[in-house]
C-alpha cells in the first residue's frame, strides 16, 4: 500500500510538468497556423487583377488578414481566403476566385482542402459567386475554355 501511495505521490507531483508540456504545444499550435497563413499569403499576394496592372496585394483585393489556416488533421489543413472585390459589382469577382484556387492548387506545399469566399458585404452577388468559386465542376469546366485558362494563366504567372 505504502508503495502505491508513493507512485500516486510522484505521479501527482509530475502532473504541473507535464501540463507545461501540453500547453508548450498548444501555444505553439497558433504560431503554426499563422505561418502556414503567411506562406498562402506569400503565394496569393502576387497575383495579378485581370483588368489593371496592379497584383491583388496591391488593390488590396487580398491582406494578410485575409487568410486563414485551420488544422482538420495532422498534416492537413483547411484554408480559408476572403478577398474583397475592388467595387461592388466588379465583374472579375468570379475569375479572381477562380485566379486564388488555381495558384493554390499548383503552388501550395502541404496537403489542404481550400474555400475561398467574396469579404461579406462587398459584393452585389456574393452568395452566387462563392457558390461558383467553391464548386469542383465549375471550376474544372471553366479552365477547359481556352480563352479563360489563358487569362488566368496570366494573372498567376509569377513576376520576374
């Protein structure tokens, strides 16, 4: 009995420690996210609007606030983009989502499942394009139309 009191003793005395441990790696666990957030930025920040010369960084269609990394599992992650539409009824709001999914599906390193989303508020037909921006089908087919792929190649070409 006297043993077993002494395991639980010690036992109980290890409990701080190893909480500090638990919470070391939560803390951490933000500061992942984060990175993993800069690095979509990185990538989306370059891409260019289809009308004007400027990147999407630029216009401030994307931020850095703009991103979000959510981990679903071990080594997967949900991505989460909210671009703002540089007026309300911007026509191209749908072909810059369509620009983000396709240099995110080519260029991000780890495994991920990704949403992207019009700001809330900034579009007159936000729900239709979100709808059309986070659709398999409709992506797919719209990168089939040569003239479409063609101009999403050139806003997500890299600069020099």
């Amino acid at each position: 009995m006297e043993r077993v009191s002494g395991l639980f003793s010690w036992t109980l005395s290890r409990v701080p420690w190893l909480t500090g441990l638990f919470e070391q790696g939560a803390a951490r666990q933000p500061r992942i996210m984060e990175e993993k957030a800069l690095e979509v930025y990185d990538l989306i920040r370059t891409i260019r609007d289809p009308e004007k010369p400027n990147t999407l960084e630029e216009l401030e269609v994307v931020t850095e606030s703009s991103v979000e990394v959510q981990e679903r599992n071990e080594d997967d992650y949900l991505v989460i983009i909210r671009f703002t539409p540089t007026v309300p009824h911007c026509s191209l709001a749908t072909l810059i989502g369509l620009c983000l999914r396709v240099k995110l599906q080519r260029c991000l390193p780890f495994k991920h499942k990704l949403e992207i989303y019009i700001s809330e508020g900034t579009h007159s037909t936000e729900e239709d394009i979100n709808k059309q921006i986070n659709d398999k089908e409709r992506v797919a087919a719209a990168m089939e139309n040569p003239n479409l792929r063609e101009i999403v190649e050139q806003c997500v070409l890299e600069p020099d």
